[in-house]
C-alpha cells in the first residue's frame, strides 16, 4: 500500500506519496500541497494498478518532439508524398515551437484550446487549425498506445474551427468549348472537362492506357507535384479505374498520341517529361480562363465540370462516382448534393401526380366555396 509523508521546503510543508510500482519497484512522488492532494493520488495509484491502467510517471517526462520524430516517419511512410508535405509542414510551422519542448505530463486541455484560439486569431484558416491539431492529438495517442499518458489531454476541445465548403464554379459546355479554344493545350483541358480526371491522373495517361476502340481510357498512375519535384505512384485510394471517353475526344486523343510509343505520355513538355501544374496567378491555364471570359476557374474545377455535366446528361450516379473515383456513391451524392437541387422540386411533382393517380381527393376548395385568407408571409 501506498504511504504519505510529510517534509518541509522553504516554501511550508509538503507531503509526498511513496508506492510500489505493478513491476514491484519502489518509487515516490512529491509535491502535494495538502494531505488530502496526496491521499487521493495514492487511491489512484492503487486504483490503476489493480485496473492494469497504471503508467510511470517517469514515461511521461520525455517531450513532444522526442516523440514526434517517430510519428513522422510512420506518417511518411503511410502517406502519398502530397499528403505527407501538409502533415509535415504543420509540424514545423506550428506544432514544434509551441508544443515541441514541452512535456507530455505538462500538456492539459486548457493549453491546447488556447493554442487553437492563438492560431485562429493570428489569422490561420480552419484547415490549418484542424491539420496542426491533427498532428499533435496524433502524436499524443502514440504516447497512450505506448503507455506513457493514461488518455490524450488534447483530445475533445470545444473550440476546433469548421471547414466551410468554397461555392464552387461549374462550366456551362460553350463555357468548357471557350476555354479549350484558348488553351495551350485544348485537347486536355476537354478532357479534364468531360472526364472528371485530376490533373495528376491526366497527366499522368500513357498511350498505352487508351483504348480508343472501346471510348475507354484506365486510370493508373497519379503524378503528384511536391516541391518542384513530379512524383508518380498509385492514383487517389490505390485503385485503378476505367473512365469512359465521349466520342469527340476519341479523335482528338487519337491525334494528340500519332507517332508516339506505348509508354509515351499522352501530354508531355517539349522534352517528353510529365507538365508542370499551371501556375494559379500566371500560368497558360489562367491566362485562358481571362481570354476566353468563362467563369474564373481552377484546373481543379474542371473535375467539378465533370460531374455537372454528366449530372445534367442523366448519367447514374453509381456510374459517376466509378467515374470520379470516389469511395462510395454516397461520397458522390454528398460531394455535389448541390447539384441535386432541382430534384427536390421534381419529388413533389412525382408524389402529386402520384397520389392523383391512386385517387386521393383534392383538397383545394372549389371557387364557389372560396374564403379570403391573408397571404402567406415568404420566409
């Protein structure tokens, strides 16, 4: 059992708490204001070492960033190199000169909400909140899985910001055939437009992944741009897929590959080797959004052009995400629920025609029984 003891400092008594480890080592812990403080530690202790929920103090004193390093590199090796930059630059940004010296046992949920106020008020944006507050509650569940905190102390705070989903901009078809007009390349900006690929995917097409007999074209590589540097791997989820090729793009794909090898890209620079992303202040793409007068757009948006205009053409929605990609067809419908506006006006025209068709007596008063009514206020 554990046993209190009291002893003096300069600053008054103190009491200290002495107890058996579960491995049987004899340890002590200090500092106790009253008895009653060292008491209830010492019911604790007792407590979490019959639950198996005891951990050495001790295993707590390392700090943030001796565990960080670790982390890191387990997120290296389990992300994409796009997504490792963000993690990793929110950790040096933000994370390590607040949180990087400091001690495990030290950190409290207080600290860390005020430090989510801190960056919100020197002006950082939600994602970036919510990023670096990632990498520091990941970090802290590392040290419970090790067993060097009891729980995360930075799990639960009441003031994590909300991502606020940007209105997006969706071409119309003459919008899509402007554009390509001015475009450097016109044939990819089509088919970024009528296919839903990501600029990694479109840039990252082989010859031999056409199959212009078939109007099918197979995602399988994702060239990714980090630090100036192309990267090529596994396209979004590790997966490949088919895409389908409107027939207008057939002959224009056939053109733009005449004379090229299988293991060829489909779109390359002078030297053969994968494009650079379109610079957003000064690239060819946005000196074609201003020539031709669409919409302001991003390379980005066309994927989102994509998926309106199948949507307009009556395509499946299971057929569309198999097309985009995406996890799910759920994932589809709540990515581009805004696009499904209308339908809702298209439900109560189906369940009238409906319920007049079942019968149901009409409930609108005859014009012969008609009674004044106030107007209904529009909300």
């Amino acid at each position: 059992m554990a046993t209190i003891e009291s002893y003096q400092t300069k600053a008054g008594r103190r009491y200290q708490v002495r107890y058996r480890t579960p491995a049987r080592k004899q340890t002590k812990k200090r500092g106790f204001l009253t008895k009653r403080e060292a008491e209830a530690f010492a019911a604790t202790v007792e407590v979490e070492k019959l639950t198996g929920a005891y951990v050495a103090p001790s295993l707590g004193r390392i700090t943030v960033g001796e565990l960080a390093g670790d982390w890191l590199d387990r997120k290296q090796a389990d992300l994409k190199p796009s997504s490792y930059r963000p993690v990793k630059t929110a950790w040096r940004v933000h994370v390590e000169p607040r949180w990087g010296h400091v001690r495990l046992v030290d950190i409290d949920l207080d600290a860390v909400e005020r430090w989510i106020a801190d960056m919100g008020r020197q002006g950082s944006g939600a994602t970036v909140v919510l990023r670096a507050y990632g990498v520091l509650a990941g970090i802290l569940d590392t040290a419970v899985k090790s067993r060097r905190l009891v729980t995360n102390p930075a799990r639960t705070p009441e003031n994590l910001p909300k991502k606020r989903r940007k209105p997006r901009t969706y071409l119309t078809h003459e919008h899509v055939a402007a554009l390509a007009a001015e475009a450097k390349y016109p044939t990819l900006v089509r088919l970024l437009a009528y296919t839903g690929l990501r600029w990694g995917e479109a840039i990252g097409l082989r010859v031999k992944h056409l199959d212009l007999a078939r109007k099918r074209l197979t995602v399988v590589e994702n060239a990714v741009q980090v630090d100036m540097e192309t990267i090529v791997g596994t396209p979004k989820g590790d997966e490949a897929r088919s895409v389908p090729i409107p027939e207008f793009l057939v002959f224009e794909l056939a053109a733009a590959v005449k004379g090229k090898q299988p293991d060829d890209l489909v779109f390359s620079d002078a030297r053969g080797r994968h494009l650079k992303r379109p610079v957003s202040s000064s690239g060819w793409f946005e000196a074609a959004v201003a020539r031709s007068g669409v919409p302001r757009v991003t390379v980005h948006d066309l994927r989102h052009t994509a998926a309106s205009l199948a949507i307009s053409a009556g395509v499946n929605v299971k057929a569309l995400q198999r097309m985009l990609g995406h996890a799910s067809a759920a994932m589809t419908l709540d990515t581009y629920a805004d696009l499904f506006d209308e339908d809702l006006d298209a439900v109560g025209v189906a369940l009238h025609h409906a319920a007049s068709a079942a019968g149901v007596p009409n409930m609108c008063p005859n014009e012969a029984h008609t009674v004044d009514t106030p107007a209904l206020k529009t909300v």
